[in-house]
C-alpha cells in the first residue's frame, strides 16, 4: 500500500517554542492531507484538512492560528503548533488519500508524532 | 454532525470470535471503515464497507447496513497480537474527511 511518512517521530520543547511536523506522501500524490489529535486511551479528532496550494480548514474548536497549517506541494503538509503548552501534548497523526483516487479507498496514515510540552 | 457508538472494551479468548459493533448517525454517510490501533502506534486500515453486505479479509470481515446505521466488525482465530484499539470510522461525501468513533479496546486472555 501507499506509504506516508510523517517526522518526527516523537518531539519534547519548551512552553513557548513552536514545533513543525511534516507529512509526506512517499509514492503519490496527495491533493488532501487530513490532521488528527489523540489523547491517551481517546479517540482520533480530526483537526484540519490540509489542501495543497489553498488554506487549511479547520474543525470547530481548533485554532487555526495555533495550529499552522502548509501543504506546499502535492508530497507534502507540515503542522506548526505555535507557542505550545503543556496541554498541547498529544499524539498528531496525518493522513493521506491518494490524488484522482475513488472515494471507496482507504486513507493512509503516517505513523504520528508524540509532542511533549514541558 | 456526526456521532458513532461502539464499545468501550470488549474481551474474548485466543482462538475464539468476536464482533466489535457500530452504529453511527452522521450528513452524508459514505461508507464505513474500520482500523486497528497498537499502543503507541498509528491507525492501519483493516477493511472498508461502501456498499450493505459482508467483506471478508482473511480473519477479519466487516458488515455494514446502511438502512440500520449499523456495522461490525468481525475477527475470527483470536491471536494475541489482536489485543489493540478498534476504531470505526465514516467517511463523508462532499468532504471526504473520515471522522472516527471513540474506539473499541480489545483484550484477549490466553
């Protein structure tokens, strides 16, 4: 299946500091790129939907000058979460459909990022 | 909006069968999916229903009935490496965006 990458893997940073996690589509294209947020022992919730070459929307609740989104190109979308709090410390995971795909096709995940906020 | 209901925890005995339920109420239903998650891990996708009926995958089979709202999922020959998180999830027409339940965990006893 198609594989999606997503770096890095795992994040610790200071109160304040921004952090970058990129997303790539490693043998598509992905037109859209989804943003989701988990908790422990929570459910994944869906952040934005990354769109290449447009602005991000966002879902009700999520600021979206917190949570920066880019997809400059069709391989790739990177999530900012700027002046993290500790609160902020989640798992971010980012998910991929293939471009032109059939809407009866799954979407590929990337492996996650943990971000820790101290 | 959207709300799916599945069970929080759910246990059963290696080798046996189990089903892990799904109901959901949601604009624009496109079809259900369900993925499994490991401790730590990212979701990975085990089977997808567009259509009413039954899709089988080796162990796993997966049943949607769109008149009822209503999916399974089925895992047969119960292995230790099943123990995990279940998630349903539907996809949505016009959007696309897939919006997931809050999962299912599955314990197996030896």
């Amino acid at each position: 299946g198609a594989v999606v990458s997503q770096h890095p893997s795992w994040v610790i940073c200071k109160s304040g500091t921004s952090v970058k996690i990129e997303c790539r589509s490693l043998d598509f294209q992905a037109t859209t790129m989804f943003w989701y947020r988990q908790f422990p022992k929570q459910s994944l919730m869906l952040m934005a939907t990354s769109n290449e070459g447009s602005k991000a929307t966002y879902e009700q609740g999520v600021e979206k000058d917190k949570f920066l989104i880019n997809h400059a190109s069709l391989t790739l979308s990177t999530l900012t979460v700027t002046s993290a709090h500790p609160e902020d410390s989640s798992f971010y995971i980012c998910s991929a459909r293939a471009q032109g795909s059939g809407r009866n096709t799954e979407a590929f995940f990337g492996q996650g990022t943990r971000l820790t906020v101290v | 909006g959207q709300s799916l209901e599945q069970p929080s925890e759910v246990t059963a005995v290696e080798g046996a069968i189990v089903q892990i339920n799904c109901t959901y109420q949601t604009s624009g239903f496109y079809g259900l999916s369900w993925y499994q998650q490991h401790d730590g891990g990212a979701p990975t996708f085990l089977s997808y229903n567009g259509l009413d009926g039954l899709e089988e995958t080796g162990r796993f089979s997966s049943f949607l009935s769109r008149s009822d709202s209503y999916g399974y999922l089925l895992l047969q020959e119960l292995q230790m490496k099943d123990s995990a998180s279940y998630f349903c999830a539907v996809k949505r027409g016009g959007d696309d965006k897939i919006i997931f339940g809050k999962g299912t965990r599955l314990h197996i006893l030896p």
